[in-house]
C-alpha cells in the first residue's frame, strides 16, 4: 500500500489514464474491504460498491434539471459530469465532518474531520471554478440532493451518525466515511475507464490527488479503528 500511495503523489507526467486506471484497480484489491466475493453481502450499514447500477454511476444529469455537460477543448463530457458528481461527493463529507466536533468526537477523529472539511471545501472551490471557467453547470444544493453516486452515506445512517456521540459517534464516523473515501477512489476509476475522459492535465492531477489523499486517509481511519 505504502509503494501506491508514493507512486500515485509522484504522479509522473507521462503515465497514461490507462496506466492510472490499471493502477487505480490493483489499489481496489489491496484495500481492507475490496477483497474476496465481489458479489458478497456488504451489510445493513455500509454500501456495496458493486451495488450501484449503471443508472446510478450515469452522470448525464437527465433527471437533474439543467445540470448537463458539454465537452469541450482538451476536456470530454465525461470529466464535466466527473467535476460535477465529485462536488455533491465531497459536500457530503463536508457535512459529516462539521458532526464531528458538537458531538464529542475524539480527537483523533476530531483532528481528521477538520483535514477533510478544510481540503474537500479548497476542491470544491477548485472544481467549481474548473465548470465556471468552462461554462458548464455547477452543481447547485437541488441537484445535490438527487445525486446517487457510490459510498454515499444512506439517509437512514446519516441520522444513526447524527443522533451517535462521543466513542459510537467516533466508531460510526470512521465506518462511513472509508466506504465514501472509497466511493470516490471508485469514480476516478470510472473516469479513467473512459479512454478519452482525463486526459487534461487539470483533470488528471486532481483525479489522481483524489486518489492518493483518500487513500491515505482511510489508512488513517482503519489505524484508529484498530484501537477499538
């Protein structure tokens, strides 16, 4: 894990979104979680990864109003839809990361949702400002309400998380946010899926930050989830 995480921060210049993409897959295989039967039951409280159908990883936006998407010089639609479906991923987090300190959250766990809520606001402002400067839609709270992407947290353990405190609060907070880390680890493998999708080098290097910073993270969740 240590040797992925160094060779996606160096994010060389010249690797391929297939290249990427390949090694985007061999992280899924040695994530805690990812292995075994693809097809296993992921439980009442987590969401399965393989659970979300192709309507739901569909980023065409057709069931959100004007929220469409265009491809343009050097960027395909599927990098807008990316853009736009990766802002409604991390304000979710952004929610679930100002939880923390009102309910009594440890601090360790305290310490990490204030690193998740500072970086995913600075790439929410980014991606914003990537659409803005585009002319494509930028997701407005309507359309993030609709939005049905992997590792989202559902509404009914939204509410178990938000009713938790202290140690449970702390324990819940860390098994629903590494399934949203790795809901988002997923998307940017969807990305890559598409040949001629990342290949701007905005979109590239963010993708692959995405990556390298959500894994390092659920690292750090599953080293505190082991002191329980």
């Amino acid at each position: 894990m240590t040797s992925v995480l160094r060779f996606l921060r160096r994010r060389p210049s010249r690797m391929t979104p297939c290249a990427a993409s390949l090694l985007l897959l061999g992280v899924g295989l040695l994530l805690p979680g990812c292995e075994g039967d693809p097809n296993a039951d992921a439980g009442p409280d987590t969401m399965d990864m393989e659970s979300a159908s192709d309507a739901e990883m569909d980023h065409s936006g057709h069931d959100m109003g004007d929220l469409t998407a265009s491809g343009g010089d050097g960027y395909t639609e599927s990098d807008v839809h990316f853009m736009q479906m990766m802002i409604g991923h991390h304000a979710q987090a952004v929610e679930m990361a100002a939880l923390a300190a009102p309910r009594d959250a440890g601090s360790e766990v305290l310490t990490l949702s204030e690193r998740i809520d500072i970086s995913q606001r600075d790439e929410i402002r980014f991606m914003q400002e990537w659409l803005e400067q585009r002319d494509q839609p930028v997701p407005e709270d309507r359309h993030l309400r609709m939005m049905k992407m992997p590792g989202l947290v559902s509404p009914e353990n939204f509410e178990r998380l938000t009713e938790a405190r202290a140690r449970e609060f702390d324990r819940l907070f860390l098994e629903f946010m590494i399934e949203h880390h790795l809901g988002a680890i997923s998307m940017v493998d969807t990305l890559f899926d598409d040949p001629r999708a990342g290949q701007e080098p905005d979109i590239f290097r963010f993708a692959t930050d995405v990556a390298a910073d959500q894994l390092d993270e659920i690292n750090v969740m599953e080293r505190i989830l082991a002191g329980f």
